[in-house]
C-alpha cells in the first residue's frame, strides 16, 4: 500500500512534531508539501524532509499548485483557523 501523503499549512511546533512522527513511521505515511510565510520554519521543514518536500510561501500558493497530498494539516494558530 502508498503512504498516506500530507501537505502541512503552517509550520510550526505542533507540525514539525506530527512531521517527526510521520518520518518514524515512512511506509505509512509522507510529507510532501508545506506552507509557511516564515521562511525559517520552511528552513527546519525542509531539513525534517530532505527528499522532495514542495515549500511554499502560503496556503494560496500551496492550493494553486493543485492535489499535492491526501491529506492537509491545517497547523496554524488556533485563531487563524
């Protein structure tokens, strides 16, 4: 069976651990795509997934680029979501 793929919005504490888990675990699941306007975060994102992850600068960008993932992990401030 594929891994489940995940695309993260947001990506700050709570994603880089959930991040984490799913690297411990790469036949079930993968991170493929992540949004962040603070290009620091994107900066950890990628060294989390050094193999094909997308990064982009926003949730706008991100869905432009269409069906990345099967799965989109809304990681943002409570507030904004």
């Amino acid at each position: 069976m594929k891994p489940l793929t995940f695309a993260t919005i947001g990506c700050g504490s709570r994603v880089q651990v959930y991040t984490k888990a799913a690297r411990q675990l790469p036949d079930r699941y993968r991170v493929v795509a992540a949004a962040d306007p603070n290009p620091e975060r994107l900066n950890v994102m990628r060294r989390l997934v050094p193999d094909g992850l997308r990064t982009f600068a926003s949730d706008q960008e991100l869905f432009a680029a269409g069906k990345l993932a099967d799965i989109a992990i809304i990681g943002t401030q409570d507030a904004y979501h």
